[in-house]
C-alpha cells in the first residue's frame, strides 16, 4: 500500500469516527434539552463530515493536501470560541478527541501548533472560571494526552524514515542503491520536460573488478567499494545524486548539466580516482558512460541503457577511460 493510500484511508477513518462521536454528542445534547451545544456538535459534525469528503476529492494529492489544515482549523476554532462564549466549562472535554485528530490528520509540526493555540486560551479561562484545583486537574490531562500521542506519532514517524533510509541505501557505502534510481530519475526527467534544463547521467564502472576480487578478496573490494563512495560524494557538486548498482558499479544524477557539464565532471571523476592512492589496491581506475537527456527521452530506461552502453564502449576502448554517447573519447 503506498503511503498516500494509507493516508486517504487513516484520514477516513480518523474523520468518520470523528463525525460519529460528535454525532453521538449532538444528539445527547439535544435530549437533554441543552440546544447550543446541540448546535455547536452538530456544526463540528458538519466539518468532520467535509474532512471525509474532502479526503477523497484529494486522494491522489493527500500528501500534500492543504484543506485539512483549514478543516481542522474550523473545529479547533468553533471549539475555543464556544468556550470563551458558553457558561458550561464541561465542553473543554470534547478537545480530548479533537487534539487527537489534529495529531492524526496533520503533520505532527503543524499538528502541535495548532492544538497549543487551542489549549493556551483554554488554559487561562479554566483558571478563571473554576478552582485552580479543577483546571490544572483538566488541563493537565489534557497536555498528557497531547504529550504521549505526539510522542507516539514522532517515533512512528522516525522508525518509518529509518526503515525508508535502510530500504533504499545501500547499507555498505551509504549511497541510494538501485531501488530508489529510477524513482529519483523519472522525477528529475519529469522536471527537466517541464522546466527546460538540462539532464546529464553518468554509468561509472570500477575496471578489472573480478581481478581485484580474486585478488584482494571481498572484504578488501568492499573496502576500496566504500573509500571510492567517500571520494565520489567528494568530488560531486550539490544537487548531484549517486547510487550504486552493484559491487561495482555506480549511476550518477547531474541535474542541470549539458554536455559540455558532464564531459568535465566525468573527466574530473577519472583523474581523481586514478590518481588516488586507495588503501587496499593502491591504484584503480574506472570506465565512464556519459549521456545527456534528449527532447525525446521521458523513460528512465532509455538513459540508463545508453548511459550503460557508452560505460561498455569507454571499457572496450581501454581501462580509465571516459565516453559520452552520442559523441567521441573525452579522455584516454
């Protein structure tokens, strides 16, 4: 299930209970006789009913979606507003729900924002209106519920992002690994269609790598596989992404770089890497493919294969050697 799915149907579902818990309170309220807060629950149920609504108009953009904020901003403020206008003092109960569903539906920065906003009033007008007792004892029931839940939702929050780091990096370099190319790429073709700048790749291949496992064995292959990483992130610019495909094998994102771009930062990456004194082997070189996105290329796979093929004809021409396709050696 991808994580706007998951959103529309947790934001659903945290709407809906909301909408019937209110409902329950409305109609309760209005048994009883006490209209205004028939009127306010049943406005509050309302809104909630509009979150549900409006969570599927934008499912395809939950991540993103700022009616929520607004929403919910309407219930927290009809909330204080009945509080600093009603005699009862018993409503400040029904934010125990409401700071929940800000912490649900929002992000947790947001979230918290605005439930201090509805808390602070709130906690000033208890101290006015009833024994100091009675409100720091409502009060701060309430702040401990806000507390443990926003404590609860930032280490979900944090365990989703380390599981997310762990799944798309590769965990001996610390670069992305292959899983999170293609996403990456087909966002940066998507802007470069849209923008008009240009996109360069490079496919750079470690030479001679099954030789210098046998060699070195695998510990030592993995070693210099990691000093080159550490030496790679050195020598690219900001805004520039590298990956690794293999033991191998790394795949660069040069965003906003022609041709003339790509030829210099693939031959700067060559030279430093052959002049370099590694730890394990010494001295290695690397092959390079580098292309340039064209007007008709929208998929992925059509840059990574010619990217591919240019590292191939740069290692049929001889180890360090850099090749951008279309076009001639840039360095021998």
């Amino acid at each position: 299930m991808t994580e706007t799915r998951l959103r529309t149907w947790t934001h659903s579902f945290g709407y809906s209970l909301a909408t019937l818990f209110i409902f329950m309170l409305a109609l309760q309220n209005l048994r009883y006789g006490f209209y205004e807060l028939f009127y306010l629950a049943s406005g509050m149920a309302a809104l909630t009913l509009g979150g549900v609504a409006y969570t599927f108009l934008s499912r395809r953009r939950q991540l993103s979606a700022p009616g929520h904020l607004i929403i919910l901003a309407g219930l927290n403020s009809g909330l204080l507003a009945a509080v600093l206008t009603m005699d009862s003092t018993s409503i400040t109960h029904w934010a125990m729900p409401l700071l929940l569903l800000n912490l649900l539906i929002l992000p947790l920065r947001h979230a918290l924002m605005l439930s201090l906003l509805l808390l602070t009033p709130m906690a000033i007008l208890l101290f006015v209106k009833q024994p100091p007792a009675d409100a720091l004892t409502a009060i701060s029931g309430l702040f401990i519920v806000l507390t443990v839940a926003a404590l609860y939702i930032w280490q979900y929050d944090h365990m989703a992002q380390s599981a997310e780091d762990l799944a798309i990096t590769d965990p001996v370099t610390g670069a992305h690994n292959a899983r999170f190319l293609d996403e990456t790429l087909q966002k940066e073709i998507s802007r470069s269609i849209a923008t008009g700048h240009c996109l360069s790749v490079i496919n750079l291949a470690i030479d001679h790598a099954d030789e210098a496992t046998e060699l070195h064995g695998e510990s030592g292959m993995q070693a210099m596989f990691y000093d080159m990483t550490q030496h790679l992130f050195g020598v690219i610019r900001a805004g520039d992404t590298l990956y690794t495909l293999n033991d191998s094998e790394f795949f660069l994102i040069l965003p906003f770089t022609p041709e003339e771009g790509v030829r210099v930062i693939s031959e700067r990456i060559r030279r430093t890497i052959s002049e370099n004194h590694w730890p394990v082997t010494g001295k290695a070189t690397v092959s390079l493919g580098c292309t340039t996105r064209g007007n008709n290329d929208t998929r992925t796979d059509t840059l990574r294969k010619r990217a591919h093929q240019a590292m191939l004809e740069a290692r049929r021409r001889g180890a360090d050697t850099a090749w951008f396709s279309p076009g001639e050696t840039i360095s021998t």
